[in-house]
C-alpha cells in the first residue's frame, strides 16, 4: 500500500477530470449522437474482477454519462435479476449467471463479452482432478450460488452427477475459503480476491484454473449485460457503455497498479495487494478473441446437464442476447 | 531514455517475429467502418508552431498518445510506430502521416519531444510530436476517448489508443493497447489509402 497516492490528492484530481468530462460532455467521442440517456447505474459487487467498470467512470463521462452510480449488490444470480428488475441499467457478470437468469425469464439482454479466468478450483493435496471430488466434500455459500452452479457444471462436464455424486458443504457463518485453509472441506472454487488471498498465504493447490485449463480457458467468464429495455430504448447509450468499460479493461492491463489503487479509493475493495494480484492474473486483454455467443452455449448446455436449466441453448440465446453493438464495437476497436 | 530505448528495440523484436508469425491470426476486414467525425484539435508541434489536424486533410493520419518519460508501454508504441514508418516507403510524409499527442504537457516541451522524436528515429516530414495547454490536452484525449491520470511522481497513466483518420478527417478505427498487429495496422492505413 506504500505507493498509494493520498485521497485529499486522488480526490482532487478526479475531481478536476470528472468536471473537464462534464464540461465537454456535449462535444463526446467522435461526435456520434449523445447517448439517449446520460445516467447508467452500475453494480457495486464483492467480486473484484468487474474492475474494468469501476475505473471506467472517467471514459462513461466521455461518452456523454454525467449520471454514473454504483449500486452495491450480491454478485452472481441476484446481480442478473437485479438488471431484470430495473435496479440497475448495465453491469458485467459471470456468464453463467446470465444464463440462470435469462432462463428463469428475466428481462436482460447480455450484449458483449469481457474476460475470462475468473475462478480456480482449490482441493486437499489428494485430489488431483475434477473427478477425484466423487464421494468428497466441497463447500458452497449456499445451494444455488454461483459457485454452486459453477461446480455442478465443470463436474458434470466430467459425468459425474452433482446431484449425487458431491457432498455440498453449505455454511452461512464460514465462508468456504476458511472451511478449506482449515481443512474442514476437500474443495471449494475461489473468485477474486480468494485465490490470490490464499496463494499470497501460501495455502492449497489449484486444480483447475479456468484462465489456463481448458474448456473453460476458452470461454468467456464475465460477460457485459443491460436491462432488456435500456438496450432497446438506449442502444447509443449501450453501445457508448460497452465502449467505455472495454476501454477500462486496457487501464486494467497497462496501469494495474493505477487501478488497485483506484478500486480501494473508490471503496470497491480494502485489499490493494490482492486486487493488483488479481489485476496481473486475469487476461482482460484478450477480451476481444472469443466468441460471446459460443461462450452463453457452452454455459448453457453445461448448465442443462446439470439440470440447472431447462431451456435449449438456442432458445437462452434468442431470448437474452444481442451482439450487434459488440461486433460493431470489435470492428472498430482492435487490438 | 537510452534504457527505454534498449528495452523497447527488444520488445520491437518480439512483435516483429509476432507479426510475421504463421499462427498468427490474420483479420483481413474488407472495408474499414466509418465511425464518425476524428475529434478535431490545434495544438504545438515539436518545432513549436502551431499545429492542426485538420492541416493534414488529404492524408491517411494515425493519432496516438505517449509521454516521454514514460518507462512502461510508451518506449514500446514509439518503436512500433517507427517500425511502420519504415516500411511505408515513400507513402509515410507524402500521403500518410502520424501524430503523438504528450499525455504530459507539463514536461513535455517542443524541445523535450524533438529530442524524443530524434531517439526513435521519427521521420519528422511525416510525423508530428505535439504538446498544448493542460486543459487543450487534457480536452483532445478525452475526446479521442483516452484516460489519464497523472500520479504523485510524475508519472502518467493512461489508456494506449492509436486511431487511424482518413483523407477526409473520418475516424475509422483504433487500436486499444500496444499488442495489436503491425501488419494488420500497416495494411489499414494503406487501405484507407487507397480508397476512392
């Protein structure tokens, strides 16, 4: 935390950029039409690998936002049916979690794609693979979370039911990251900050880090989404949204320290070391290679076996997805 | 500056064996998308005259942003876009021009940039290095779409964005980060070229 400039001195000069933003807003990028609306609300998670779009708030102003909130919320599920709910107009989320909300018929449209290799799978030092979890105990926040529905899918994908073939540990008091450095439980799956907090400690072994091993290395995790109707009323305004935070994710690569630092100003996270950790680890450069569209199939059929959905890939697809304004922007935007 | 240059020439001959890789993935879009207006701006050359994009109307113009100070990624985007300079041949000065626009205008002067310029061997016929008030700076990044923030230590970090412009001042596409593809880079300003 040594190189963190003070907050009197941050403040201020995000202060003197936001008003700068503010004041040209009318003259925006490339003097494409203003967006049709200039507040977004954005969600505020635990999860700290969304960085792109808290460090985005300088490029949404940009863009022609001059109403930019973080709504804090529970990550996963509740964040998607949040954005069904009206709470809050774009956020990035697991894809998965996309997927279980689009299914369960909300109203979002998932519209672009963001990084990938978000979680890793921790186990006890006698488990060396996904299958080797048959009979063990693997803890969870709760039946239904998403890492609960993460799990069911990668030990489905190996053909073990996770109905039946996995004890879920399920404690509201400890979290699983503690049952594990405790050794209570055999195995939980980490997002950040877990995986670098256990790591900088010096605690447990991967075996399956979805930013390396495939399938999942070759799948999107984080996938940008918008209430169904603020991507039919607002399209300039999601496209301008989706052009901003995949602008971030290259502050994400080039300044990571900038952006620790900002996410702890900006009170998204306490822990400036894990989230720079994390910022090293996570490919946000490579945002622009995969297929968004083969990313919510692989979710979704993953998801089918497990018997977390009903509906049919297509059917997730048709009803919660639009990547016009993605490709677009990819035509646009190299790199 | 000569450590950065050392560091950059090894980190330029990375991406040239990259760009000349066969598993390198070649994206060869037909027509280049029109995305709007290129934000316009007057700012001062390295010669400390007055400097204007819209002087460049008529030629293909590729607009990015460094600071010469900078010891990460900037030593890395210069050598890159010399590289390019190079083999443009005859096209780079008469028909294609780059501009660097200083993230850092406090420091960097006209002086600082020339001499800047010199240590990358920047073809000055064709490539400008410009530098402006804080707030005109400040103004041209933020439409170009580019962040910075400006550190306790002088440092400036920043979004890297190399946009290219068409003949008619047309923004048609920019390049995040400085992993792109030099080939790709250099066949989309010869394209824009050479369209009607």
């Amino acid at each position: 935390m040594s190189g963190l400039q003070n907050r009197r001195g941050f403040l201020a000069t995000v202060s003197s950029v936001c008003a700068a933003g503010l004041i040209g807003s009318a003259k925006s990028f490339a003097q494409e039409a203003p967006p049709e609306t200039t507040t977004l609300r954005l969600a505020k998670i635990k999860g700290i690998c969304i960085a792109p779009q808290y460090v985005a708030e300088e490029l949404l102003r940009a863009e022609g936002f001059t109403d930019i909130r973080y709504v804090v919320m529970e990550s996963g599920v509740p964040l998607s049916r949040s954005l069904g709910r009206g709470e809050i107009d774009f956020s990035a989320n697991y894809a998965l979690a996309h997927v279980v909300a689009i299914d369960a018929g909300e109203p979002i449209t998932v519209v672009g794609g963001e990084h990938l290799g978000c979680f890793e799978l921790f186990a006890s030092g006698r488990i060396r693979s996904v299958t080797d979890l048959k009979g063990k105990n693997v803890g969870v926040p709760s039946l239904g979370s998403s890492p609960h529905l993460f799990l069911s899918a990668i030990v489905a994908y190996v053909g073990l039911d996770p109905l039946k073939d996995i004890h879920w540990v399920v404690t509201s008091s400890i979290k699983p990251m503690d049952l594990y450095a405790d050794g209570k439980i055999d195995a939980f799956l980490g997002f950040p900050p877990e995986p670098q907090q256990l790591r900088a400690h010096n605690i447990g072994k991967v075996i399956l880090n979805s930013a390396l091993d495939r399938p999942w290395s070759q799948y999107l995790c984080c996938m940008l989404a918008a209430h169904r109707d603020f991507v039919r009323k607002h399209p300039i305004a999601t496209k301008r949204a989706l052009r901003a935070i995949i602008k971030a994710t290259d502050f994400c690569v080039n300044a990571p320290t900038r952006v620790a630092q900002q996410m702890v100003e900006g009170d998204f996270t306490t822990q400036y070391d894990y989230a720079l950790q994390m910022l090293k680890e996570i490919p946000y450069r490579r945002w622009r290679e995969f297929d968004p569209e083969d990313t919510i199939r692989f979710y979704s059929l993953r998801l089918r076996e497990a018997g977390v959905i009903k509906s049919s890939p297509d059917k997730i697809i048709a009803d919660g997805t639009d990547w016009r304004l993605f490709k677009e922007l990819k035509s646009e935007l190299k790199g | 500056m000569r450590a950065a240059i050392g560091l950059a020439l090894l980190v330029l001959m990375a991406v040239e064996l990259r760009s000349s890789g066969t598993v390198h993935q070649i994206r060869q879009d037909r027509v280049l998308p029109r995305i709007g207006p290129a934000p316009e701006f007057t700012l001062t050359s390295q010669d400390g005259e007055k400097f204007a994009l819209a002087n460049l109307r008529g030629k293909v113009v590729a607009v990015t942003f460094i600071y010469t100070s900078c010891t990460s990624t900037c030593p890395v985007l210069t050598p890159m876009m010399s590289f390019v300079q190079d083999q443009l041949g005859a096209d780079f000065g008469a028909k294609i021009a780059f501009v660097s626009i200083t993230v850092d205008p406090e420091r960097d002067t006209p002086e600082v940039l020339k001499e800047y310029a010199q240590a990358f061997g920047a073809n000055l016929a064709g490539w400008s290095f410009v530098t402006g008030s804080s707030e005109a700076i400040q103004d041209v990044r933020r439409r170009y779409g580019v962040f910075a923030l400006k550190a306790a230590n002088g440092n400036v970090d920043h979004t890297f964005l190399t946009s290219i412009v068409d003949r008619r001042g047309i923004l048609r596409v920019q390049y995040v980060g400085v992993g792109f593809d030099l080939n790709e880079f250099r066949r989309d300003l010869l394209s824009v070229l050479q369209e009607p």
